[in-house]
C-alpha cells in the first residue's frame, strides 16, 4: 500500500490510503503514523476534501494519544468534529467525539467526558459502522466503571468484545478484554481479571502491539502485587516499563516506575522502592500530571513510615497536602490526612493524630456526597441517551407504520381501479353496441352522454395506474 502511493492520480484515493496507513501504525510506529496524518491532512485541504481532512485529524489525534500529548490530540479530534457535523457524518462526528471523550478520561475531565462518551454511543448506533459503534461501546463501559456501576459497564464492554470478535478485530478484543479484566480486578475477582489480561496479552503479541503488550502486562503486574506475588509483579512491570521507554510514552513510564517501586518495597528492598517512586513522580511532573505527582510522593511517604523514617514522611505528607488544597484535590487531600494521623500516631502524638482523623472524616462525607453528585448527573445523562433512544425508535416504528398504510393506500386504489375499469369497459361496450340500435333523439342524446362519460372515467382511471406504476 505505501509503495502505490506515487502512482495514485486520485487524490481523493491518496487521501484515503494515507488515513489507513496512519491508523494502522499508529500503535507500532507513532513518527510514522504521525507523518501520514500530517500528509493526509493537507492534501485533503489542497483538494478540498473535507471528510478526507476530517478523517486525518481524527489519525493524527490517535497518535498524540500515544505520545500522551492529550490536550493536542483533543483539539484535532474537535476539529475533525466540526468538519464531520458540517457534512451531517453520524459515524464521523461518533469517531471524534469518542476520542475526544477518552481523552477527558485521560486529563480527568470526567462530567465532559460522559457528555461526550455518551453521544457518541448515540450517533454510533444511528452510523452503520461496527468499529466505530465497537470503540463507542468501549468508552462507556469506562464511563460506567467510573460511575461504580460495574455491571453496566461490563455489559457494554462485552458488547464491544462480540463484536470486533464478528469483525474478526482482534486489537479491539485485546482492548475489551483488558477492560473486562480491569471490572473482574475491582470487583474482588483477581482470577478472571488475570486470565483476561493473559488472553489479551497474547493477542497482542501475536500482532506485535508492544504498546498494548505494555498495557496488558501493567495491568498484569497490578493483579500480581494485589495477589502478594511480588516478584511476578516485577516482571510485568518492568516489561512495560521497557517496551512504553522505547515508545517514549511518559505517563505509561511513570505508572510503571511506581508500580516497580511498590512491589520492591513489599518485599523489603526499600533503597531500591524510593530509586523507582523518585523516578515515578519525576515523570508524572514532567507529564504535568499532579494528580499522579502527588500520589507518587504519597507512596514515597508511605515507604518511609514503613521504615520507621515517620518525620520525612511527614514532611512529605504536609507538602503533598499543601499542594492538594491548592489544586483543590480532595481525594489525594482525605488519604494525606488519613497518612498523617497515621504518622502523628507512630510518634505517639495522638492529639494531632485525633485532629487530622477528624478532618479526614470530614472531607470524606464530603467526597460520597460529591461521588453520588457525579453518579445522579451520569444517571441523568444515562436517561436522556435512553429516551433520545426510545423517541428514535418511536419515531422509526411510526416512520415504517406511515409507509406500511401509504403502501396499503396504493395497493388499495390500485385494486379499485382495476375493479372499476371492468364493468366501466362493459358499460363502455354495451353503450357502443346500444348506439348501433334504432333510438328517438332523446334517448340518442342520453347513450351519447353515457359514453362520454364512461371514457372520461376510462381516462381518469387509466392516468391513476400510470401514475401508481411509475
């Protein structure tokens, strides 16, 4: 496909090859993907193709996905969308609004990337394109894991694993198993979450996605450390850690260097935990990632109470929460007070520790009622996908009841005008041959007004079979 491209003369043709090479490599080799997307893109403007340009911001963004470049590559797939709703492209606008949607689950921008995820899954289901509906499917069944609601968000990854199995996709099973496995994981299953993760794996390897080999043997690595089987746990992480350092994807990198250095201080190498948590919040500050930065120093400061260190990690502690105030982090905020009291404890300082319990309690009230908040506005939004669903399927139902009566109508007429011609070609007949008969004047006056008409009827009649034949 590559080696035809300089002989293409339809640009329009080019334009498309160009997305699918991107698409296709996207996964293997970024630069190059990247590259495609970039030509794509401006042929498509040169020639004025706009589902062309569309369909390559769309390739573009998926790489800066790769490269963790989450706010570019949500700004190229806005673009694709603006392009895709001016030409009314159900499946389009459905393809950019998912990547844009899981991108705001990446930046946790999670109320937007609901609204987004979940029109997406409706313009999906009105395309006619099963791997845009497949990956639709996939967003919201992490839309739905965020929302706690695991038996949904189950159901809809299963849906998208039936059909990319139907599509024989075998990167997009790789990619509902890892979820599938991910809820098993949550939901107190470690069992099946690890067989789904190897299965992927597999897959995976079979189409050497060492991207996505990464993320089966991180979330591999997740299940071993949760299990007590650290050393295992190692391995997986430090696989992903080697395979996402030559993609050079920085959040990959960081998650795992935390990962590393959690199972090396379970199981005692504590110089070699800090080595490995350093390197973890190093990458998520240079990522911009505080959240992940601050959870990283959490960790550090969770190894220091584990070797009795409970000053520094005190120290930590209350810069961690200092910051988490600022950025207006609470959940990082409640596990740091919860941390604190634990360390004032240590150092038999129990009036302290009492105080920071106290506040932990507080903000953690106030952290369920803001879950149920964010739970009620994915419920309502659930609830309006649902009854924009049904009106759709209402209005299709009385849509195919208005051509079933219209076609019945025709029928019908058609019918009577076949019944009605009979004996008007009989009258017809019968008026000719009374004609020939021997009549007064009146009576000649009333068979010619019987005849004329009885062919103007004909007509009348003859022009509505025309008309329904036609």
């Amino acid at each position: 496909m590559e080696a035809a491209l300089p002989s293409f003369t339809d640009m329009r043709r080019k334009v498309d090859t160009l997305n699918i090479l991107s698409r296709g490599l996207f996964v293997y080799e970024v630069d190059r993907s990247l590259r495609y997307a970039y030509e794509a893109r401006n042929l498509a403007k040169q020639i004025g193709y706009e589902s062309g340009e569309a369909d390559a911001y769309v390739s573009e963004a998926m790489g800066c996905r790769i490269r963790s470049d989450f706010r570019k590559s949500k700004q190229l797939a806005r673009e694709a969308l603006a392009i895709f709703e001016r030409l009314d492209h159900k499946s389009g606008q459905a393809d950019a609004l998912n990547n844009i949607a899981f991108m705001e689950l990446n930046m946790e921008e999670f109320e937007s990337a609901m609204r987004h995820g979940l029109k997406a899954l409706t313009l999906a289901h009105e395309g006619d394109e099963k791997e845009t509906l497949a990956f639709s499917l996939l967003v919201n069944g992490m839309l739905h894991e965020l929302l706690g609601d695991y038996p949904r968000a189950l159901e809809h990854h299963l849906a998208s694993l039936a059909l990319c199995q139907e599509m024989q996709d075998h990167a997009g099973m790789g990619a509902a198993l890892i979820n599938i496995g991910i809820i098993n994981r949550k939901t107190g299953e470690p069992g099946k979450a690890r067989k789904h993760f190897e299965e992927a794996m597999e897959l995976y390897e079979d189409l050497n996605m060492q991207f996505m080999v990464a993320s089966a043997g991180f979330n591999l690595g997740r299940v071993s450390l949760e299990a007590g089987d650290y050393q295992n746990a190692l391995q997986f992480f430090r696989r992903s850690l080697e395979i996402q350092r030559n993609m050079s994807h920085a959040q990959g990198q960081g998650a795992c260097f935390l990962g590393i250095g959690t199972a090396l201080q379970k199981l005692g190498d504590f110089a070699g935990a800090e080595e490995n948590i350093r390197q973890g919040i190093e990458a998520a500050r240079a990522f911009g990632r505080k959240n992940s930065e601050c959870k990283g120093q959490m960790q550090l400061a969770d190894c220091y109470l584990d070797q009795k260190r409970e000053h520094e990690a005190v120290e930590i502690l209350e810069e961690v929460h200092h910051e988490a105030e600022i950025y207006g982090i609470k959940e990082i905020r409640h596990q740091v007070l919860m941390m604190l009291s634990k360390a004032y404890e240590m150092r038999s300082d129990f009036r302290k520790a009492f105080s920071f319990y106290k506040e932990a309690s507080t903000l953690h009230d106030e952290l369920i009622n803001e879950e149920i908040m964010l739970k009620m506005k994915g419920l309502m939004a659930l609830q309006d996908v649902e009854k924009a669903k049904r009106e759709r399927e209402i209005a299709l139902r009385e849509k195919e009841q208005a051509q079933q009566s219209e076609k019945f109508k025709e029928q019908f007429l058609a019918n009577m005008s076949h019944e009605i011609r009979t004996p008007m070609n009989a009258i017809v007949g019968l008026t000719g041959l009374l004609e020939k008969t021997k009549m007064n004047t009146l009576q000649e006056k009333y068979v010619k007004a019987i005849h004329q008409s009885a062919d103007s009827l004909l007509g009348i009649i003859s022009e509505i079979l025309d008309f329904l034949q036609n």
